[in-house]
C-alpha cells in the first residue's frame, strides 16, 4: 500500500503572513532529499502557499505513522530556526509543542493522508490553501463527489453512479458521522453547509471501496485555545477511473465561493485559484488563496507537479473574487463581512464584556428611565 501525506505547517512570514523566504523552503527539501537518501520517503515535494510550507511525500508507512509526522516535526523545526534567523513573522507560529508526541495531533501542523494501492494510472491532485479554514473544501467536495451538475461522471460513469460515502467530522464536539450520497445528500448539506464546525474529512465510492479524497481538519484555535493562525487547510483528491475526472475536481473553483478567513481570521472572503506564482496573498491577508498541484504518482515517485490554476480558464474565477472582495470590504467591521462574534479569531469581545457588565440593565429598566426623564408637553416650548 502507498500512502500519500501532505503535512503543512506556518513556521515564518516572509514579509508579514505573505510568503515563505526562499531559504525556508531551500531547508525543507534539504531534509526532504535526506528522508528520500536514507529510505524513510519513496519521494516527495516541497510547496508553498502564502506564508504555509507543505511537505508532499510519498511513502509506505500508513497514515499517523510516527516516523512520518517526527520527520516532518523536524523538519518544521529546522525551518524555524531559519525563520528566527532572518527574524521572519511569526517564527514557529503552527508549532504549539516543544517536543513531538508519537504523532501530530494537538502539535499544530495540519496533515492529510490518503491511503491506496497505486493504479495503472494514478493521478491525484494536492490543493493547498491561505488563510482560511478547513471547512473550506466543503462546499468542493459536495460538488466533485455529489452535483451531477458539476460532475457528469455521477450520471454516465457506472463506476460513479451509486455515489459516494461522506466522513464527516464535528470540530467543535469530536465526533464523526458517515453520510450515504446521494440517499442521505439532504442531510450532509444540512450539516457541511456550517463549515466552521463541520468538515468533511474523507470522501469514498461506495462502488469500489476506494478513498477519492482526504482533507486537513485540524482547527489551531480549538487546539492552542486562542488564535494562533488560520488554519490553511490541505486536501488530496484521487482523479479518474471511477473517480471524479481531473476536470470534474477543478470545476468547483471556477466560482469564487466565500470563506471564512483573511484579515485577522476573521472576515468572509472569496475563495481565489491561483497560480503558484500568485500564491501570496497581501490584500487584506486576502482574498484567501488555493493552488492546485497535478502529479501521476508512479512506482512511488510523484511526477509533476503540474500548476494547474495557471490557467486563463480561471481568470474570471479571479476576477470575479476581486469583485466579491471590493463589495465585502465595504461593510467593514460589519457583518457579513466581519464574522460572527462567536467564531471571530482575534478578538477583544471577551475583554470588553467583562469592562462593561455592570452598564448592562433590564430592558424593563431602561425603559423606565427612559420615561421617566422624557420632557412633557407642559415644559414643551
């Protein structure tokens, strides 16, 4: 079995939250061409987006390995070192530990593994993400593996057409369900249509028991208890033969949907495809942004990656979010650009609550006051 990992992590911004320095990454694929040197990796890759390095391997020790996750530990940690050195922003921001745990969990770095026995053909798709949030790849998800509208395979294809099994997680409470698509596809939107809380983590077809996608669900602010950084999710998608088709899984991005991120963490924003080359966001942390790497993983060796956002066929998509963000920023610190007051990032809801408790009153109170200090008709000039 071969088992694709993408382990992401925020350890220093190159200028502020919008880059990572070129000797940041130079570091990562130095430890990556010794992991390959010493037979701990089959292959792997080193990409970024915005201010996130990600670390795409491929390797045959399973998902959760400990191997895998204290290697990319590390690795993270040596490119801090090389973050406090050039004194880059918010060096080792997504690394919540001094010491590594048997695996990633509660650590900070965010992670999707995807297992499967390697395909004739296998081409598989890595989307990286800035400044947003997990549930981000909902609404995707829902329209590569559920919408015959955006995925025609769901109709023509009988490898598709009994549909797919939906993992979904509940960030806020730890628990899962699976949902059967399309029987219970009314019931999934109930819940993924709420992506700051629920998340779908995993997609299978129900035809032929393989897994078609993997996602990044870790949420730093439930883990480190405040805000530490967005969480810039990764998701891995498996393309073709009775999965959704490379086209069918890119569709979804050519409408700049609305994220919960950007500034702060704390804005909706339009979700924008873009090149590698225009991976950085700086606009009001924003708009958010997400690259789409193609690679064939063949004999356990990633071929690619193709950048498959640089293409004009997304240039309205981009466009469209220019748009979209020009209207959002226009309320300002108002809803519904402004996230609700429970799920804002960076705050000082908390602070003020607790300065000015005791100005609160009953409404029947104020009511009183208010009447009783209104001037009457008699002293009325």
């Amino acid at each position: 079995m071969t088992t694709l990992s993408i382990i992401k992590a925020d350890t220093g911004g190159f200028v502020g939250h919008s880059a990572v320095h070129p000797d940041m990454l130079a570091t990562a694929q130095d430890w990556l061409r010794t992991a390959i040197g010493d037979r701990l990796l089959l292959d792997g890759k080193v990409a970024s987006c915005g201010d996130d390095i990600s670390l795409i391997m491929i390797h045959e020790h399973g998902p959760d390995s400990e191997n895998i996750h204290e290697f990319a530990w590390n690795t993270f940690r040596a490119t801090t070192q090389v973050a406090k050195r050039l004194g880059l922003y918010g060096a080792g921001q997504d690394l919540l530990s001094d010491a590594f745990s048997g695996n990633l969990r509660g650590l900070g770095p965010g992670y999707a593994e995807l297992e499967f026995t390697e395909r004739p053909s296998e081409p598989v798709i890595c989307f990286l993400a800035d400044k947003t949030e997990p549930g981000a790849w909902n609404l995707p998800l829902y329209k590569m593996f559920a919408d015959p509208f955006n995925t025609p395979g769901l109709v023509i294809d009988e490898k598709m057409h009994a549909g797919f099994c939906f993992e979904v997680y509940d960030l806020y409470e730890e628990k899962r369900i699976n949902f059967d698509c399309p029987a219970e596809l009314y019931d999934l939107l109930m819940f993924i249509g709420a992506p700051a809380r629920y998340v779908v983590h995993a997609v299978e077809s129900k035809t032929l028991s393989e897994q078609g996608a993997a996602t990044s669900t870790q949420r730093l602010s439930l883990i480190a208890g405040k805000y530490v950084g967005k969480d810039d999710p990764v998701l891995i998608v498996r393309c073709q033969s009775g999965l959704p088709a490379v086209g069918e899984v890119l569709e979804p991005f050519s409408f700049a949907y609305t994220v919960a991120g950007a500034m702060r963490g704390s804005h909706h924003a339009p979700f924008m495809p873009v090149s590698v080359e225009h991976a950085h966001p700086s606009r009001f942390d924003g708009p958010p942004r997400v690259v789409a790497l193609g690679f064939q993983v063949h004999d356990g060796t990633l071929l690619g990656p193709r950048d498959l956002f640089a293409d004009p066929a997304f240039d309205r998509a981009r466009d469209q979010a220019n748009t979209a963000m020009d209207y959002l920023r226009r309320h300002g610190p108002f809803e519904p650009h402004r996230l609700p007051l429970e799920d804002l990032e960076y705050t000082t809801m908390r602070a003020l609550e607790k300065r000015i408790a005791e100005r609160w009153q009953p409404m029947a109170d104020a009511a009183a006051v208010s009447l009783a200090t209104e001037p009457t008709s008699a002293t009325t000039v």
